[in-house]
C-alpha cells in the first residue's frame, strides 16, 4: 500500500506493506537510523518518535496509521547549521549518557515533555519518563538534563 | 516481531466501519489507538485477514458533560483524557486513572474505547467504569444501544459487542466524591499485578478490583460490608471473596489475595471511607 507522511520536514512517500511498523519504516525505507529498536514490546522507549509533535513508541505504531502525519526522528532536532537543539546540548553539557543506545528516544521523549510541560520538577521528569529504559546511567545525568534543557525548548519544525 | 499479513483500510466514519464490520466478519479487526491489538499482532497471538482503522475519526474524540453524565468518546486518547478539564472537573478519578496507564507515549496512542473494548482484567479503565456506575454507548447495523458497565465484560477478553458493533461512547455519572486508587507494579509503566479502586459515589462507595480474575470486577462482598455498616479496615478484609486471580511469575494467587485486601484498605482510606 502507498503510505505517505512528513518526516522531519520531508514529504516521504512508499509503497510498503500495510504490516510494516513506523519504527521499520523510518529506518529502513526512509534510511534514517537514528531511531533505535530495543525491547520492540512497547517497553523500553528507544524508539521514541515524535508524531505530530507527541511522543509515541514507533514499534508499536503501523507506518500506515501514522499516514499523512507529521513525525519528528532524532535526526530532525538539531538546526540546518549543525547547533543542536536545547535538549541535545543538555545531554552533552550534563553527560546524560554512557552507551548512547536509550539516546535517542530519551532525548525525544524528553522533548516531548517539555512541549507540555516547560518547567517541570525532578519528580515530573522522573515521571514523565517512565517510559524510557536506560541500562547505564542510573537516570541521574539524563534527569539532569531534562532539567538543564527545560525553559529553553524552543521547537523549530 | 513483525505481525502477519493483513489488509488495512482506514474508515472514514463510524457508518463505513459497521458496513467493513458486517462485510467481513470475524476476519476484520477494529484499530484505534492500537496498543492492546498491534502488541498480540507482533506476538502472533491476533492474527486478523483485516484491520479497520478507526484512530482518524476525530468526532469519536471528545469529553463533555451531559445531563449528570461525562461522556467521553470512544477515541479519545489517555493523555487527552487525563488532562481533560470536564473530566478533571466532573469524573477526577476517571481523568487520574487515565493518566496512569501505561506511561506518557503509551497515553498518547491508546484510547478509552480501545482499552475497555479489548476486555483485559489486568487494565485500569474498566475498575474505574464499574465503580463510578457507567454504561457504554455501542453503534451497530441496527442503531445505538447503552449496556450497562455490569453487563459488558463477560469473560476473558471477551465483551458484549456484536462482531458489527463499534463501541463509541463511555459515560460515567458525573463524580466529584473522593476516591483512591491502588496499583502494585514492578515497573513504573507496567499493568497492574493486583490493582484497587474506591470512589465514593451518591449510590454509596464502589470498589473495582484489577487483575483479580478473568474480567474486570466489582469488589462485591466489600461494597456490600460498607453498605451494611462495616468500617473500612473489616470491609477491606472482603476484597479477596469472589475473585479467581491465576497466578503467573508476579505472584501466586495466595499473594494476589492478600495484596487485593491491602490495596482495597488503602483505597477506602483514600476515599476517606
């Protein structure tokens, strides 16, 4: 079936099977592997996606539903000149990670809270990302940086 | 885990999903949010020739309030639930429990109707539903019809729709009394081991149990020691009576039994019983 969708800012459009999930879609139909598959059971969130600016798990979700959306990969978050957006340099300043492989879908659920909620607390964040899964870090660093990017998200898509 | 082969069409209005529904029969599948039904998909354990994919009527998305009752359509999301100010106002516990299914991405995707259409004894809404006294709203070939919250789960993962129906509204009287609710989980974002939920209401206090048998269900023998006068402590020691928990890696239904009478304790006193 024709799927068509908005990915990072790109009108994308293939024909796929309808069995195909968003997260495939994205990386191996649109090539962009920045999204990562881990638990593939709507548990651990590396493949936190944004769709039409809210985070959702891509492996849970079909290429098809998502047709004529707008999705957000991690590849659509820093500027045209290379800055990365504000939630990205958090994870650098604050070194909110080890192995990298939660990254991604941290850093877009994370993005996603801060759009509904600006100036959350410790314990917002927290919360607000229980549905994220880092092995490394103890979250203490990835907290942090939700923190430190929190009030200077400005979205650009 | 990819799921089998299946055809998807996208129905453009409640009408054109009941025809898709009668058309094919037990080989179609209704999607909403997809997040009971794409998970048994990618197992294997669903396997449907056909998905109809309602998750686009945005008419099906709403929460108002009408004569007593907070209606709520059948495809509205979690997040949009849990942050609703009718329901905030009118229903809180149903706008809390929403806000802690699942965790924020899941809450984004999955929607009422989805998860109480779906029938599973381990999910949150259903508690809320049954205690707050709700009826749902389903449109079939032959018009709307109201089933009573009581009468809708009927076994496991097995509810009261005709294979033609779509579920399209919940309703709940509208309940400003105070409530508690209970979850045990090992992880934040995980289905309830045993859940409990307490509301007062203007028909007395109703107790809903999770995960405590094979639907959704009533605390009964709890409702019915506070109607006859118990406190909340002595009520709470019923929560167990009645209930078929099974037992899996989580806990054996000895534990199940037990937590159900703490939960169900700690819930009433929430609820100021």
């Amino acid at each position: 079936m024709k799927v068509a969708m908005t990915v990072n800012g790109t009108l994308e459009s293939h024909d796929v099977e309808a069995r195909t999930l968003l997260v495939d879609y994205l990386r191996n139909v649109v090539g962009l592997t920045g999204t990562n598959i881990g638990c593939d059971t709507t548990s651990c969130g590396a493949c936190t996606v944004l769709l039409n600016g809210q985070s959702v798990k891509s492996c849970t979700v079909l290429a098809a539903q998502a047709a004529g959306d707008d999705i957000t990969t991690i590849e659509g978050l820093a500027l045209e000149d290379g800055r990365l957006n504000p939630v990205q340099q958090a994870f650098q300043e604050c070194h909110g990670l080890q192995c990298g492989y939660c990254t991604p879908g941290m850093v877009m659920a994370i993005t996603s809270l801060l759009t509904e909620n600006p100036h959350p607390t410790e314990e917002d964040v927290r919360v607000g990302l229980e549905g994220n899964l880092c092995r490394c870090t103890g979250y203490h660093n990835i907290v942090a940086s939700a923190l430190a990017a929190s009030g200077v998200v400005e979205m650009h898509q | 885990m990819i799921p089998a082969s299946f055809d998807y069409v996208r129905a453009e209005s409640v009408d054109e999903a009941i025809g898709l529904l009668s058309e094919h029969g037990d080989d179609a599948k209704l999607l909403a949010g997809g997040h009971s039904l794409l998970p048994l998909m990618k197992l294997r354990l669903a396997q449907p020739a056909m998905l109809i994919d309602i998750g686009h009527l945005r008419e099906l998305s709403y929460v108002k309030e009408e004569k007593g009752y907070v209606c709520v359509g059948a495809l509205t999301r979690h997040h949009d639930l849990a942050n609703s100010l009718v329901a905030r106002a009118s229903a809180p516990v149903l706008a809390h429990v929403a806000g802690q299914i699942g965790d924020p991405q899941v809450r984004h995707r999955g929607t009422i109707g989805g998860s109480i259409a779906h029938g599973d004894p381990a999910s949150d809404l259903p508690a809320a539903l049954l205690a707050l006294g709700g009826s749902l709203v389903v449109q079939g070939p032959n018009g709307i019809r109201e089933i009573d919250a009581n009468d809708f789960f009927l076994s496991f993962f097995e509810v009261a729709l005709t294979p033609e129906e779509v579920l399209i509204e919940v309703r709940v009287p509208r309940s400003e009394g105070q409530w508690g609710f209970e979850k045990l989980t090992k992880r934040a974002m995980d289905w309830a081991i045993v859940g409990a939920l307490a509301v007062r209401t203007s028909n007395g206090v109703g107790v809903a149990l999770i995960n405590m048998g094979p639907v959704p269900m009533h605390a009964r023998a709890v409702e019915a020691a506070l109607a006859s006068g118990a406190n909340a402590s002595d009520a709470a020691q019923h929560a167990a009576e009645g209930t078929e928990p099974s037992a899996d890696f989580n806990g054996s239904v000895a534990y199940r039994r037990h937590v159900a009478k703490v939960l169900v304790g700690r819930a009433l006193k929430t609820a100021g019983v």
